[in-house]
C-alpha cells in the first residue's frame, strides 16, 4: 500500500532537524538577530561542513525572511566572521524571502538553482517559530517533489532511485554557469547516502508520479503528454539557467558584503599572503583588485 503525501513532508521534518553543532547554532541566531527586511523567519544551515561537523573553510547559511524578495536578482550575499571561544568562523550567506524561496523550491520560478540546492540535505539551524518550520518544511519538500519529477522525466525507463538522481544531477550542473569535473553527481550520492535513501519513493507519491517497484528498481509511469510538459519545463529553465547564474555572479562581484574580509582570507589560506583589509579595500573591493593581485604576484615571485 503506497504511503500518503505527508510521509515526505515527516521525513523532510526529520532531516532537518539533523544535528548541528552548537556553535553553528549560535552563529545561526547571530545571523537571525542581525537580520533587517522584516527580520528573520528562519536559517538553513547545508554544505559539506554539515555533513563533516567541521568548523573549518567557510560554512554556508540560507537566511529566510518573510515575505517575498524585492530585488530580481537574488539571494543577496553577505560574509560573515565570528568569534567561538577563540575560534573565528567564518560564513557565506545568502538571504532571500521565504515567499519566493518557497516559489522557487516548487518549480513556479525559472531558476533551477533552489529545488536542486534543497533536495540535499540541510538542517534548521534557528526558527522563529512552528509556524515558521512548517513554512521551511513545506518549501523543501516542495524541492523534492520539484526534482523528482524531472528526474522522472530525464532518468531511465527502469532503473535505481541513484540512476534518477543522477540523471537530474548531471542536467541540473550542466544549465548552471560552473564548472563541475565529471562524476560530481557521484560523491553527491555515495556521501549523502543516508539523507537519499528511500528519499525519491515518497517523493514521487507526493508528486503524484505512478511508480512500481521491484527490488531496488524503480519505473515512473509518466504519460507521455505529461513528459512533454515536464521536459518543456525543464527546456525553458535550462536556456535561461547559465545567463541567470552569470547575472548572479555579476551582481554578486559588486554587492557582496564583506567580499573584500572573504577574499582575504581566501587570498591568505592558499598562499600564505596576509592581506590588510582596508576601509578603501572593505568599500571598493573591485578598485582595489588590481593592487592586492600586485601584491600577491610579488609574494608568489619571493616564494619562487
């Protein structure tokens, strides 16, 4: 007997409430307590440091607040540093209303960057409320009802539940604007085994998507007027996914807060160069680009 719609929404509840190591925590209500726009409804915490625990390289936060994003570009970037007993730690964040978050998760917008973001896994770091959660909880099960379908649409006829990530994966990386080496669908997979396991069953009976199963073997049954839509779908949002993602990196090279503290430190992990953030370079840090890469061609020349 096949499983109601809210099992997925029961397993998402679950997953996001994966354990988070306490200083993230606090970095997380640091970030809600600073937010403006309303304030904030909600931080999601996700990348490889939730998967290892570590505190090291730069932890990646979502900070949703009501209602929807102004701006047609988003999520505005930010960097942040924070002292945890002596430890700095350091955060790449991105903010947006969760209005549009939820939209974007649900397919309705034409980016494809959310859904294939949030049907991996990531936790609640902070909540404002119950009501709040659901609204998170909604929105990333709306991610993985959004990708199960297309996974339907682009997998095999038969296959495993991995054989339909995959498939979505290597079409999501390919209508980004970056650079992926090849098989990164693959260590997507085998480190989240965990979080995708059993995960694309519920997720294609919230989608409404017929499957049968057959030991580990899936087959969706999609009628073909319904595969053309959801490829058509899937057509326009891949035209238009590497111009949105460069627009983002464009506004992002000129509005990203704290990109000159980030690329400092950046610039002092892989060289060793310590590079003084300056009121000038903290304002302009595109003008005064040309004189830190002086900088660093000296040092890399004294290193030789």
């Amino acid at each position: 007997m096949a499983r109601s719609p809210q099992s997925l929404s029961s397993r998402i509840s679950q997953q996001l409430d994966a354990e988070v190591r306490a200083e993230v925590r606090e970095f997380a209500r640091a970030l809600a307590e600073q937010a403006s726009e309303g304030g904030a409804l909600a931080v999601l915490f996700y990348g490889s440091n939730l998967r290892t625990g570590s505190l090291d390289g730069v932890l990646d936060f979502y900070v949703l607040h009501p209602g929807e994003t102004t701006a047609r570009i988003w999520p505005r970037i930010s960097y942040h540093e924070r002292d945890a007993g002596g430890i700095t730690l350091r955060a790449k964040v991105a903010t947006m209303g969760i209005e549009t978050f939820a939209k974007a998760a649900s397919g309705e917008l034409t980016d494809t960057t959310i859904w294939a973001r949030f049907v991996q896994p990531s936790a609640l770091a902070w909540v404002r409320s119950d009501a709040a959660r659901a609204q998170v909880t909604e929105a990333i099960a709306a991610a993985a009802i959004t990708a199960a379908r297309l996974a339907a649409a682009l997998g095999p006829q038969n296959g495993t539940a991995d054989d339909y990530w995959r498939a979505l994966f290597r079409a999501t990386y390919k209508a980004e604007f970056r650079v992926e080496k090849p098989g990164r669908e693959n260590d997507i997979l085998s480190v989240n085994e965990a979080h995708f396991e059993g995960l694309l069953p519920l997720a294609f009976e919230a989608a409404g998507v017929q499957f049968s199963r057959s030991g580990d073997r899936l087959t969706p049954s999609l009628a073909a007027s319904e595969r053309s839509r959801i490829l058509s779908w899937w057509q326009r949002r891949q035209r238009l996914g590497k111009p949105l993602n460069f627009a983002r990196l464009a506004k992002a090279s000129t509005t990203f807060e704290g990109a000159a503290r980030y690329a400092a430190w950046k610039i002092e992990r892989h060289t060793g160069l310590a590079i003084e953030v300056t009121p000038f370079r903290e304002r302009y840090p595109l003008l005064a680009a040309p004189g830190v890469l002086w900088a660093l061609r000296k040092h890399r020349k004294r290193r030789e």
